[in-house]
C-alpha cells in the first residue's frame, strides 16, 4: 500500500553533498510519522541514504526507479 | 548445459561488480594497492599535474600569456592518466547502467567552477593536491603532506559551514532547472553496456599503441582505467572523507580514505627504503619521491584553499574526474575551472606567494631523516588509528555531526 507522501523534496541535478545536506534540512522540519518522497539523479545517494537512515533511525519505505533516470526515495519520519 | 553455466558464472561475475556500488574500503584497498604498482613502475598518484597539462595545453594552442613548450597530453604520464580516469568511471557507470547526463542548476554550475579554481590555485600553492599531496603523499612519509592535511581539514570545514549557511539563506543557488538526458532506467538502455565495452576495448588499444616504446605509459593508462572504474564503483571520495564526518556523521568514507592509506604506507615504505625501481636514478631521489618542498607554511595554506575549493565543488582532483565521467555536469564545470586556473595560478600566483614565505623554497622534509623509518611509520600509523576512532565514536554519539 502506498503511504500518503506529507512532503516533497526535489534535489534533481545536484550532486553529493547536496541531496543529503536539503534531506537533512527537510527532516528537520518534518514532524515524527510523517512521510517525505525524494527525488533525485545521484546514483550515490542510493548508498548514502541506507547508511544515514540507519543511523537517524528514520525509515525508508520505498525505493524505486522512474523514467528518465529518477530515483525516487519515500521515508518516515523517526 | 556445461555452456549454460559458464555463461551464468560470468554474468555472476559482472553481477558482483556492477549490480551494486562496493564498500569504500574495499575501493581504498584497491586504490592503495594501484597506487604501489604506479610507484614501482615510476612515481605516485597524482591529480594536479595532469590538471596543469591540459590547461597549458590549452592555453599554448590559444597563444595565451606566452604559454610554450608544453609537454602534449599524449606523452604527459599524469595528463594520460586524468584521461583514463574518466574514461574508466564513464565504463563503470555505464555498464553499472548509471550513466546519464544530470545538468544542475546554473547556480551548482558557478559553484563547480569557483570550486575548481580553488582546487587550481591550492594545488600550485600548497604543492599537491588530495591525491599527490595527502593519499600519495602521507604514505611517503612527507612532513609537508602531514600539514597539507590539516590545511585540508580545515578548508573543508569552513566550507562545509558555507554550504550550510547557503542552503538557509540562499537556497536559490541549489534550485532552478536541471534536466537529465541518455539515463537508463526501467529496463532500458542496453546501449550503455555495449559503449561499455567498445570504451575497454579503445583504451586498451590505447594502451596497445603505447608498449614497446613507452611502456610505462601503457601501464599508466591500464592503471589510470582501472582506477576511475574502482573510484566509480567504490565512490570513493575524499571530500566525503573529510567532511562526512561533520556533516551526517557517516564514517564509511573515511574509514575507506584510511585503508588505502595504510597499503600505500607499507608498500611506499618498503620501495623507499629498498630503493625498489631506483634504477639509473639515485636512492636518495627515490626516497624523495612525493615528498614535496612544500614544508613548512605553504602545505597548510594551499590545503586550506584546496579544502574550500573541494567542498564547494563536491569532489576533489580525482573525485571531479571520477563525477565526469559519470556524467556529473557540475563536475564539468569544475574540472573546467581547475584547468583554467592551473597555469594562471603557476605564472602569476605562485612565485609572489612564494617570496612572502620566509623559507628555503627547496626544503623537502622527509620524516626518516630525522626519526628514521621506523618511527615515521609508527606515528602516521598512530594518526591513522586516532583518525579512525574519533570518526567511529563521532558516528555513534553525533557529538561534531551537524546532522
């Protein structure tokens, strides 16, 4: 089942560090259980992301491939 | 049946290496041992100077500011080997299938240039860059690279600051259109394998051409590809190694940085003090190797500009080259600026800098000449270990993570 998305975030284009740093940012913000959808063209944050959820304890729902080379990245908030 | 599993063996085999990115320790391994095998054969790793070639180049072909002489970029070892470099990372995402062009916001454009630029002028300053100066350097036991490290440390975290404050109060720099062109997803792009392979088989033709007459070329163009593909796949970044620590507090990239400074501290050691492929060259010149007269305020000073430049370009001399040729276009941008910059800051910043410093420009400090080999390996050992623990505690209490 697909989560409601509460937020989202569009870091196409930008490279390493600049996905995590706006990802970071974004989170803050967000209040605990809600969702953020991510999109974006960094193949390095495919890795980055898993790591950093591990260690902020946020979720990452979904993780998917769309057309045109996007990556789309659905996480819960802690 | 024996043909069916032959045929799933290897596509196993390209499973393992192209269906996933590596661990970045295991890409510093690799890199480390590479960068051994480039000792041997004739001297380190190194990013600026190749760099340097392909802008004076440039310039020499424009007739620009009486640039002449050049070494072509077809007989400069380091200038052939940037050119690999790419085109192995190009051959790693593109068999990955992670190719794709990804223009950046104009602003991201600006940042890449300015970020090169300083990469440009940090290396002339300092002597050495990420590669030359701190992976290559460290392990060759130079006292100047140990300072160029701080210098590094500290440019990047004033630029990591930077990037912070921008994402606040100028958050228009990071946004506007972007757009990405030849990407591979959902199934498609079956291509980008096939270019894959037509670029191996044109680089080892390249390297082909080159035995016989010059086979430390044709070596370094073998290395020089193999190096861009595992810095590819591995991501291995030194700017991450530095600046992730205080940023998400993720310490893989520099735990990976760290291995593959420890190969390269054993293997450089024991080429220095064998004297390993000295041949018609003296011992003395092979043991100061890489050991840069950049002691004592220059290392520090250049590493600081280069540490801004890096950070604010999102990848250092190699991880610029290896972002390239992934088909990062700010990265683009950034290797633009480092070539351009590279022989305006060696003709017209350098030499009045130089005469500011109150030292003998020649002074190479190699850490054995006064502590003996021994002890210059125990204590970039004891740096390395303290390194690595501060950024494992630091990853489990968050206490210098900005995030």
């Amino acid at each position: 089942m697909e989560e409601k998305i509460d937020e989202s975030l569009d870091v196409k284009g930008l490279t390493c560090p600049m996905p995590m740093l706006k990802l970071s940012k974004a989170m803050k913000k967000l209040e605990s259980g809600k969702v953020l959808e991510m999109l974006g063209t960094d193949p390095g944050t495919k890795t980055d992301l898993h790591s950093w959820c591990d260690k902020t304890g946020n979720t990452l729902l979904d993780e998917s491939e769309l057309e045109g080379g996007v990556f789309r990245f659905v996480i819960k908030k802690k | 049946m024996e043909q069916e599993s032959n045929k799933s063996a290897l596509s196993q085999l390209f499973q393992t290496f192209f269906l996933k990115h590596w661990p970045v320790w295991v890409g510093g391994i690799l890199l480390g041992v590479l960068n051994v095998f480039l000792f041997m054969i004739k001297s380190p790793w190194g990013g600026s100077g190749g760099y340097n070639n392909w802008g004076e180049n440039i310039y020499q072909a424009l007739g620009f500011f009486g640039i002449e002489n050049v070494t072509p970029t077809s007989a400069s070892l380091y200038g052939m080997l940037n050119i690999l470099i790419i085109l192995g990372a190009f051959v790693g995402a593109l068999l990955a299938k992670e190719f794709a062009l990804r223009i950046p916001p104009i602003g991201e454009l600006i940042k890449g240039f300015i970020g090169g630029g300083l990469m440009a002028i940090g290396a002339k300053l300092g002597l050495g860059c990420t590669i030359g100066g701190f992976f290559s350097g460290v392990p060759a036991l130079s006292g100047g690279a140990i300072l160029l490290t701080v210098g590094l440390f500290l440019g990047t975290l004033v630029a990591l600051k930077y990037l912070m404050w921008e994402m606040e109060h100028l958050p228009g720099i990071s946004s506007g259109k972007t757009k990405t062109l030849l990407a591979a997803s959902r199934g498609q792009g079956a291509w980008q394998k096939w270019l894959g392979f037509i670029v191996v088989i044109i680089a080892i033709i390249i390297a082909y051409s080159y035995f016989g007459n010059n086979d430390i070329m044709g070596w370094f163009v073998i290395i020089g590809l193999m190096l861009g593909l595992i810095c590819q796949r591995s991501r291995f970044c030194i700017v991450a190694s530095f600046r992730d620590p205080f940023m998400t507090g993720k310490s893989s990239s520099t735990i990976g940085i760290i291995a593959g400074l420890l190969i390269g501290l054993i293997g450089f050691t024991i080429i220095k003090q064998f004297g390993i492929g000295a041949g018609d060259i003296a011992l003395r010149s092979r043991e100061l190797t890489w050991v840069f007269p950049n002691f004592w305020l220059r290392a520090p000073i250049g590493g600081f500009i280069f540490g801004l430049g890096m950070t604010i370009a999102g990848g250092c001399a190699v991880g610029t080259l290896w972002r390239f040729g992934e088909g990062q276009v700010k990265l683009w941008a950034a290797a633009l600026g480092f070539l351009l910059l590279s022989p305006i800051a060696k003709n017209f910043i350098e030499p009045g800098f130089v005469k500011l410093l109150p030292h003998s420009t020649n002074f190479r400090n190699f850490m054995p000449d006064y502590i003996g080999y021994i002890w210059s390996v125990i204590i970039v050992l004891a740096i390395l270990l303290i390194w690595y623990l501060f950024v494992k505690w630091n990853e489990r209490t968050g206490k210098f993570s900005a995030y």
